[in-house]
C-alpha cells in the first residue's frame, strides 16, 4: 500500500467518520 500525497487515503477516511 503506497501512500501518495496527490491522493491522501486518510483525508478519504477522515471525510467518512468526522469527529
């Protein structure tokens, strides 16, 4: 699992459960 800063997986997971 590559993580690239173009396409941040954690911005997507962040939007899907807000605090």
């Amino acid at each position: 699992m590559i993580l690239h800063q173009e396409t941040p997986l954690w911005e997507l997971i962040l939007a899907v459960h807000p605090r």
